[in-house]
C-alpha cells in the first residue's frame, strides 16, 4: 500500500518513482586523487558516492541512509499498486475458504498467526505447520491446529494439489493449499557489486555501533536489513535505529565525531492465535510471558489496525 500521508507536511523533498535502485557505488580514494595516484587507493572508500538507477542515471549523495526492508514472499508478499493489493489479498481469501488441508511452511510469528487465523475462522479446516526448527518461536504454539511438525521442512514451492508434498525428512503431506511463512529476507540485492562488500552470506548488512556500514564512511543502514542480533520489528527502528542514525548523521555532516552507539532495546512480541488469545513476551529482567487474556487485550481483538492506520496518517 502507498503510505502517501506518511510524512505530513514534511519539510524536505520527496521523489516518488517507479524507477529502481540498481546498485550503489561508493566513492574510492583513487577517485579523489585521479587515475594512477596511489596504490590500492581505488579499494579504499572516501565519503560520498553515487546511487545508480536501472535506466543508467546516477544520484550523487554525501550521505546515503539505507532502510529497503525485507522481501517476503506467498501471502505476506503484498504489491505496491493498491489495485493489485487488493486483489492479492482477495486471491488468498478465496484458497483459504476452497482449501481443506492446508500446510504452513515456517512456525515463525507469521506461520503461527496465520494458522491462528484460519482455525478461528474455519475451525474444520485441517492445518499443519512445518518448523525446520526444534521449537516454534518462544516454545509458543497454536493449540488450534490440527499438527505441528518440528525439525523438519519443506523445500521450495510444491505443488500440492495432484499429489502429497514431501518434507525434508521423507514425511508426505497430503495438502490442497501450501502457505509459505519462512520469515523475510534482506531487501540489499542493489548493494551485492559494492565493494568492499558489508554484507553477510544471507544478504544482511554488517554496521559498526553507530549504524554505519562497514567500510564505507557516510553511508548508514537501519531496520530489517542490518546485521544484528535480534528480532527484525518495527518498533526497533522507531525506538532505536532511527533515533541513532538522525544524531550520527548530523554529527556526521557538522564535522564532528559520532558519538550515539545502538546497543539493542528491549523484545517485546505478542503473539495471537486468532481473535481470543495467543502468548506475549517482554524481555525485561528475566523475561515476562503473558497469556491469552493480555494477548488478547493488546492485539488479538483488533491486530491492532487503527494504530497501524494511525502511524501511516490513514485514519
């Protein structure tokens, strides 16, 4: 969905374009200095570079600030295009409502929710989740559902309808309808020909203490994509990461040195198994575990659309 109202009456410049990112160039010191003047300069990067766009154009910036987010695919891969949102969403409405056996690759939150979803709605439908993990996330799982899988996966994207899929470990499920829920993946093809590369084998991107990317000064990254050990949430940019990246980068553009350090904030998850309950985690002290009455209270109601709607100017 466009979040068009996002900003409010924002005081900078906003381009919207469906043009894409092709990758992104760091200046090199050997590009300061001219051709030939310096040895290894060209792998050594200096501030500042270019944005390339996929018809050829180059954007220059001084300071660049990346926060492309996940790629998801199946049921959470929304389009852009409200029209083609919409009928996305429809699409999946009406394979849940034909399909009876229904198999849910990932016991993640979206995995779990999902079946939550379906059992609360359709409560004869026969849904079984596949977690290649040896618990669901939290050791927390949908009573509802009528099979839960663990160690054990589903590779790729079976088709189900004219025969059983088969698990990693051999297991066949016998399914009219397969939802992916494998979590997202870090949005950074556009930085793979950077180099030196700050990403990891899985794509995410290596950044120092103050969020910004490794080996590549004035140039910062922040929510999904950044390499760190925690839970990828919304409410970790808008607790942390962006308060971190606003004060180093105007320290930054003054000259000065950077002084705000990101040291993590505190997990909080909530969990819903449908509208009447689910389990909820806050990570303070020892950790706090809430059940289906708090669960319910803070999201199962509503899975909290109005503040969603409220964060994005909609309301």
């Amino acid at each position: 969905m466009p979040y068009t109202k996002v900003f409010g009456n924002f005081p900078g410049k906003i381009i919207r374009t469906k043009i894409e990112v092709a990758r992104i160039r760091s200046r090199s010191v050997g590009d300061l200095l001219g051709p030939g003047q310096g040895v290894g300069a060209a792998n050594v990067c200096a501030a500042g570079g270019d944005v390339i766009l996929d018809t050829g154009e180059r954007v220059p910036y001084d300071v660049i600030i990346l926060a492309t987010g996940s790629i998801w695919e199946g049921v959470v891969a929304f389009p852009n295009k409200p029209g083609e949102y919409v009928e996305h969403v429809e699409s999946w409405r009406r394979k849940i409502r034909a399909a009876q056996k229904i198999v849910i690759v990932g016991g993640g939150p979206v995995g779990i929710e999902t079946a939550g979803e379906i059992k609360d709605t359709y409560p004869s439908k026969e849904v079984t989740i596949v977690q290649g993990d040896r618990l669901l996330l939290n050791d927390v799982y949908p009573d509802k559902a009528s099979k839960i899988i663990l160690d054990d996966a589903v590779k790729g994207h079976p088709h189900c309808m004219s025969r059983p899929i088969k698990t990693r470990e051999g297991r066949e499920l016998t399914c009219d309808l397969l939802i992916t829920a494998r979590g997202g993946g870090a949005n950074t093809n556009y930085l793979k020909f950077l180099k030196p590369t700050p990403l990891t084998d899985r794509g995410y991107v290596k950044v120092l203490s103050t969020l910004e990317v490794l080996y590549h000064p004035g140039m910062f990254a922040l929510g999904d994509i950044v390499d760190l050990p925690e839970v990828k949430q919304l409410a970790k940019i808008s607790l942390g990461h962006a308060d971190v990246v606003v004060k180093n980068v105007l320290q930054y553009l003054n000259g000065e040195k950077m002084t705000h350090s990101y040291r993590g904030s505190t997990d909080y998850m909530a969990i819903c198994v449908g509208k009447g309950g689910g389990v909820s985690f806050l990570g303070l002290w020892w950790g706090f575990v809430f059940g289906d009455f708090f669960t319910r209270y803070m999201k199962s109601r509503t899975l909290l659309v109005e503040q969603v709607r409220d964060t994005l100017g909609l309301s």
